[in-house]
C-alpha cells in the first residue's frame, strides 16, 4: 500500500504542472461566495483588517469582541479608511450589539503594548500581545490567548470590562501558542498547546489537547499568576485549578476503532498516513448532559491538509476528566480540509470549524497544491476549501460534515453564530482583510442566507461600519457551481 501511495504522489505531482487555477468571473451569481474577497472589495468593502482573529459574544450584556493580532500594515498606515497608531502588540476591540444582533461601531477596549523592541518581553508582559482566541464567561470577564513573538511564553489573560482589571491565568511552554480556549456552558475551560518547542518537559514537548480542572470560569475568582521562570517556561501553568492533558499528537487515542493517533491525517481513499499534526487549535466541547459533565470534544488541526479529532469524554469524581473513547474524523465526503483554526458552539450544540488561509491566486494555490493533491488522489480543486464547516454527531460511529458555502470563502479565524441563531460574524485572519456578516434565511439551518461586507469609515479611535450585501446563496447551488469548475483543473492534459 505504501508503495502504491508513493507511485500515486508522482503521478498526482507530473499532473500538478499543468493544473490550473479555476477561474470565475465576478459577475457570476456563485462568485459572493466563492471569490469573496475579491467581491467584497470590487463592492467597495473596506479591506484594511490586519491579523482580524477571534471574535466571542456575551450575551447578558450585548456585547461582542474582537480581536486583532496586530495593529500594522493597512490599520496604521495613515491611507484609506482605518487609520490607528501602529500596534505591534494588538487590541480586542469590543461593539454593541442591538436587538437584531448587528453591531454599528467598533472601538478599542484591550490594548496591548507598549512595545519595546530591545525587551525581552517586547511587548509588556503585564499586557496583552497578539491577542489571538477570546472567549467570555458567566461574569462577563474576556477571556484572551495569545499567537505572539513578543513574550518569552505565551499567556492567557483574562479582563474584566466592569472592574477594568487584567489578569494572567495561564502560561504556555516555550514556542508554543494558546489555541482552542473554550469556555464551556458549565465554565470548563478548555485550551490547547500548538507547536511547542521539542525540547520542552515531557508531555509539552508536542502540541497537547487540554482542560482545567477544579476551576470553574463562571463562578470562581483568581489570582493573577507570576510570569514563569527556569523550568516553569517549558510547561504549561494556571493560576487556579490543574491542567489536564486530554491528548497528545502522535499518541493514540483511546478506543478508537481504526487505531488512529492524535494529529493523524490520512488521504481519503488509500487511508494511508500523510502526516502528524502538531498544531491543534480549535475545540469545540458538544455536551450531551444538562450538567456539561459529559460529551463530544472536537479539535481542529490546524496543518495542510487538515483535519479533526472527536473524542468522547467524562468528568470523574475527582474533578477530572475520563478520555472514554476517540474517532477519526473522516472528512472525505467533502473533498478534505485544511488549515483547520479556531472553532465556536453553535447554539443547537453542533461544532463549528473553519477552514483558514484559502489559496486565492494560482500563485498561493501552487505552494500546497501537491499536498491537497495528494490527499485527494486527483486533483484537488483549491474552491473546496475556506469555508465554515458544521460537524455533529452522527447515529452510531461517525460524525456528520457540512460545509455552509452560502457562508462565504474567507481565511475563517473564528465564525460564532449569534443567539438569534441566524446572524455569524467571522474572524477574517491575513493582512488587509474584511469584516463579513452572515444572516441565515432560518434559524438554526446555515445552508442559506444573504453574505454582507463592512465599508468602514473612522470617527477617532472608533470605527463606523456600513454593512454591504454581497449576495444570497444557497449551499447546494454554490457547490454545484464548484464542480463544474472541476474540468478547468485539467483542461491542458
């Protein structure tokens, strides 16, 4: 079979030399969704967004935030609409949301820095740095991870918009960055390791899978906890509670009936290995109790191409967490996936992943067209992926995937939809990026509903924004349309 594989890839590679980029005019009714970016923009959207990644809601008090890895480039660059100072240390921005759940305005709320570039910290380590996920818990209070180079360990802090207070809770290992912070309904918290140093303290030394236990984020309070030193830098630290590791790339996951690991991605027709994983990220925690004491988690792994695991599991009597059995996740009834980000919870309790960084040029498509080639064993089409993926449950061993085309081809950071459960916003990562909004035709069904795009304008340190409507789509049409673009991928053999 290995050998098989290998004679494939050569083949699948003399092929990749005459594949072609699909192309699609903007004027055709798929191209919203499909050529999103280049839609919204043609439609005068505002596309000067840097790093735009987490986006989380609370809905006591009608609030939504967002957060922006770094304030530079186009934000700060003194031409177009958004003109900030430069951040290289990032903000979370927060909106009002009204009763129909659409935001107006967006304004500075957590702001990182100063920046010192001859600090050891660059960024002050009492402040946030690249805020990347955010979550919010019972109380109100911000939960935000960090994707940053300017702190010798990445953190979480936690801020409170009534007290103004930061807080750190978490430490993460050396080269590694927070990824899948969830708060669950029951204030679990759950977070993950991606990419650690090797040469950090066993289980750290690769990408982990965790939870905190004995602390419970919608009721309990903490200390802020010290910046780590000596061997505190090469493990993963919180300010209350303990840190389980659930699992760990590479390591096998328990009961799982096709002996897959962790951080295992496999082509979709040979099932042979094509990689390991070390960069888990979202989680998505599907409880099947009132109490949130058990169910369905579900993580994303953020590579090319990508991938997913499903693991069942249970709170024990010691405050821990049983790991009862995993699954494989099997996402060849959509072609594959990758680069796999953050996730949210929808409010019907499925999981909602996002596929990040989609190729939009023949240029950015050629730099893993092999990969996704070979996972396809074809050619792989570069308009399958970028969208907001649905997963649950499926009746007995399985897990059901849809792909919400009609939601829009970006570089999804993060799409959570809102309690009217027909309006989404996203996190659109990458440089000069758009804010996009999303509302459902019905509620609780994503498959179809009209795709929007903000033209901002800047009124001091707040931004203004005008939602533009880049058309309605329908999942299944769009996905038709795909598959007639297939034939341009070897129209020159």
């Amino acid at each position: 079979m290995r050998n098989a594989l290998l004679l494939l890839s050569a083949l699948i590679l003399s092929w990749a030399g005459s594949q072609t980029f699909p192309s699609l005019p903007l004027d055709h009714p798929a191209a919203p969704f499909i050529l999103t970016y280049e839609v919204a923009k043609a439609k005068g959207a505002t596309a000067e967004f840097n790093k735009m990644e987490g986006v989380a809601i609370d809905q006591k008090n009608m609030k939504l935030y967002m957060a922006i890895t770094d304030v530079t480039k186009a934000m700060s660059d003194a031409e177009g609409a958004i003109a900030f100072e430069e951040n290289r240390c990032g903000l979370v921005f927060v909106a009002d949301l009204d009763a129909n759940y659409n935001i107006g305005k967006l304004e500075p709320l957590v702001v990182g820095g100063p920046y010192d570039k001859d600090a050891k910290d660059r960024c002050a380590a009492d402040a946030i740095s690249s805020p990347d996920n955010v979550d919010v818990d019972a109380k109100g209070r911000v939960w935000i991870g960090e994707d940053t180079g300017n702190h010798r360990n990445n953190m979480v802090f936690v801020y409170d918009p009534a007290s103004q207070e930061l807080k750190r809770f978490a430490t993460v290992p050396d080269g590694a960055e927070v990824t899948g912070l969830h708060i669950s309904k029951n204030g679990t918290v759950f977070m993950n390791v991606q990419h650690p140093d090797a040469y950090n303290i066993y289980p750290f030394n690769r990408s982990v899978i965790g939870v905190v236990n004995g602390f419970n984020a919608n009721t309990d309070d903490f200390d802020a906890l010290a910046m780590p030193e000596g061997d505190e830098t090469r493990v993963a630290r919180v300010a209350a509670g303990a840190y389980q590791v659930l699992g760990r790339s590479g390591d096998a996951m328990p009961n799982e009936i096709s002996g897959a690991a962790f951080g295992e991605v496999r082509a979709l027709h040979s099932q042979e290995t094509l990689l390991y994983c070390n960069n888990f990220d979202g989680n998505m925690f599907l409880a099947t109790n009132d109490a949130a004491t058990e169910g369905y988690l579900y993580t994303n792994y953020e590579c090319v191409p990508g991938g997913m695991s499903k693991i069942y599991i249970r709170q024990n009597s010691e405050m821990g967490w049983d790991v009862v059995q995993g699954e494989y996740v099997d996402f060849s009834s959509v072609n594959g996936t990758r680069t796999n980000c953050f996730a949210s919870v929808t409010p019907w309790n499925t999981g909602l992943s996002g596929e990040e960084y989609p190729a939009e040029s023949a240029d950015a498509w050629a730099g893993e067209a092999s990969e996704m080639n070979t996972l396809v064993g074809g050619l792989a089409n570069p308009f399958d992926y970028g969208y907001a993926i649905e997963v649950m449950p499926d009746e007995g061993i399985g897990t059901k995937i849809v792909k919400h085309y009609a939601m829009g081809r970006i570089s999804i950071e993060r799409a959570l939809v809102m309690p009217d459960k027909k309006t989404v916003y996203f996190g659109d990562d990458g440089s000069n990026r758009v804010l996009y909004k999303f509302i459902a035709d019905e509620a609780g069904k994503l498959d179809a509903g009209t795709l929007y795009a903000a033209k901002v304008s800047q009124e001091d340190t707040r931004l203004a924004l005008e939602w533009l409507e880049l058309g309605h789509g329908v999942s299944e049409e769009i996905a038709q349309a795909i598959r007639e673009l297939d034939s341009q991928l070897s129209a020159s053999n």
